[in-house]
C-alpha cells in the first residue's frame, strides 16, 4: 500500500456562510494527481471525506446521492481501497 497523507477535518467553520457550520477536509493534493483513479473514484472520495468522519454511509448511500449504479461506486471505492485511500471497516 501507498505511503498517503491523511484526511485532516478542522472542525467548523462558524455559523455563517455557505458552510453553516459544518466540517471542513484538507484532503491531499496528491489524490487530484493520482493517474490510476478513475473521476468516479475520485468524487466518490471527495463525497465520502466530506462527512465527519464517524459517519457511517453505505455504497449504496453514495450511489444514491450520487445518481451512480450501486456497481460503479462499489468499483471506486474497491480501487480506492486498493491503492491505499481509504481503509474499510
């Protein structure tokens, strides 16, 4: 497995704005650079680590939200998986 920085989440961002409050990710440049993602790999990542990071989501929750088949986003997260983005539990 790849050597991968974390995602970081820096708490709220205050009540105002488009934010209103919620979590913020720093997520590592590294992952727009990575060649061997696919672009639903990568949203489907972006998707992910922007919830708090003890929120619990399904495949089939991302494919919802996102309008994929339940298969494309089982593909990304598997290739995500596999190169070292994320760990699942």
């Amino acid at each position: 497995m790849a050597n991968r920085d974390p995602v970081k989440h820096h708490g709220v961002l205050g009540s105002h704005g488009p934010e209103g409050g919620r979590l913020f990710a720093s997520v590592p440049m590294a992952l727009a650079r990575d060649t061997e993602l696919s672009a639903p790999a990568r949203s489907v990542a972006m998707y992910v680590w922007s919830h708090d990071e003890k929120y619990q989501q399904s495949a089939r929750d991302v494919a919802e939200a996102f309008g994929m088949s339940r298969n494309t986003v089982a593909k990304a997260l598997t290739d995500l998986q596999e190169l070292g983005w994320f760990v699942r539990e």
